[in-house]
C-alpha cells in the first residue's frame, strides 16, 4: 500500500489522502475537499483515481466530489446511512466491509460515530496496521460532536474501538490539530513529559512533512485516552467542583470534550 498524505494549507487545516495499489497504480482518495491539490500529487505519482472516500459528510470532506468524480470518472463510497447527506453516492459502507484498492490493498471499514452519526474510518490490518480516521480521532485529540454528533456515542467509538486497535497503528487524520490539542492536553496534565516534548517537536514543524503517532503514542499523549489519569481527574475538578469522588471514564471523557468545546 502507498499512501500520499497531502496538506491543504487552508485555514480548516484539512489532510487528504491517496491510497495506491502498487501493482496497478490505482488509487483511492479520501476527503478530496480540495479536489485539484489532490488530482495533481495523484498526476505526479502517475495514480489513477478510480475511488473517493468521504468519511463524513461535513463541507470539508465532500465538496470536492462533483469536479472529481467529473475529472476521474470515479465511484463515491460513504457511509451507508449518508446517502441524503452526500450527493452523487455511489455506495453505502457498513462496519465490516472491505474497501479493496487494486490488488493489493484491502482496508476494513469500521464505523465509528460520535463527531457524526455517519461517520466511517478505514482500517488497513496487514503489514504495519493504519487507520485513516477523518475527524473521529486527531493527534492528540478527537473531534467536536456539535455538528450532528454526540459525546457519549464518541466516547464508546473511542473505547470500545479505536482504544483497542494495535499499538503501533499508525493515524492518519483529516486535520492537522496537533499543536492545539497537545497544549490542551498540557492544560489537563501538566506533568505529561511525552507531551511537552513533543510539543516543542511539531510547534516548528512543517505540515508537508506532518509528525505520524501512533495508538501507543496516542495514549501517552491524548488526553482523550487519559481518562484514569489522576492528574487528568484532578485539574477537571476546578471547572467541575460537582464531579464525583471517583468518577468513571464515561464521566471525565465527557468533561474533557465540554472543555475542548470552548478552550
């Protein structure tokens, strides 16, 4: 499997992607909000876009599907549910099935609603695992749910998922919000020394060359991960003196992400 992680440098911050077969140069792309950026790294790495995969169907996902799909000729897979929120869908995905790149590539979809109620990943086993996570999980944090979204659906998504999904995985979301959620995590835990000297990493980092976590970084660093941490618990209590003397982790997710909201 290639992958081509492409950076939009728009003010929303968007990552997009192009997964190629390398046997037949044919390529998936996810997300193609900025539908030309992504035709010309496919023209330059001689990829023939035959898929595009929206995550979700937020703006910044999919309104780069018209002028694609009439540059390609390409299908348009999403979730099954999206179908009158995405126009011109071709197919409709649900937890289990395979997209296949080629002949080569095979990416399981998992569904992982929480920032919408129709929001899909993809999950590549073989080889080095990746997960191509659009605005479920970010490094070092996770998405808002005030767009047709809910919290506690986002916190079962994230437990009861993407928690368990192989250490080294290796993240490839749908912004590039490192440095806003390691300072919020700083915020929360202070004491976090994998996240203070990551942060003084990626502040100079260049977006074109995007820092890659992994799941066992991610739970060293994303607070969202964190949620047994007493330090964590502790600084929750000056915005939530009301918490519960030992609250459980539905309970601090929950804080955390109202916090997130307005910090």
């Amino acid at each position: 499997m290639l992958v081509e992680q492409i950076w939009t440098d728009n003010p929303l911050r968007n990552f997009h992607y192009l997964i190629a077969c390398p046997e037949t140069n044919e390529a998936l792309a996810i997300d193609p909000f900025d539908y030309q950026l992504v035709l010309h790294r496919a023209k330059e790495k001689g990829w023939r876009i035959t898929q595009i995969l929206n995550t979700h169907e937020h703006f910044d996902h999919i309104d780069g599907n018209q002028a694609m799909v009439a540059a390609t000729g390409a299908v348009v897979l999403a979730h099954a549910n999206a179908a009158d929120k995405i126009a011109g869908m071709d197919a409709g995905l649900q937890a289990g099935a395979t997209v296949t790149v080629g002949r080569s590539v095979a990416l399981e979809v998992l569904d992982t609603p929480g920032h919408t109620m129709s929001h899909i990943c993809l999950f590549k086993k073989t080889g080095i695992p990746a997960l191509f996570s659009g605005d479920t999980l970010f490094n070092a944090g996770v998405g808002h749910c005030h767009s047709g979204g809910a919290p506690e659906v986002l916190y079962r998504t994230a437990v009861e998922q993407l928690a368990g999904l192989p250490d080294n995985t290796m993240v490839y979301p749908g912004h590039d919000y490192i440095v806003n959620n390691l300072r919020f995590t700083l915020d929360r835990e202070p004491g976090n020394q994998v996240a203070q000297k990551l942060l003084a990493e990626v502040e100079r980092q260049d977006p074109n060359q995007a820092l890659l976590t992994d799941m066992a970084l991610e739970k060293q660093i994303n607070t969202f991960f964190r949620l047994d941490s007493v330090e964590v618990i502790a600084n929750l209590r000056r915005s939530f003196p009301d918490m519960p003397a030992n609250p459980g982790p539905e309970t601090v997710f929950l804080a955390l992400r109202q916090l997130r909201n307005s910090w």
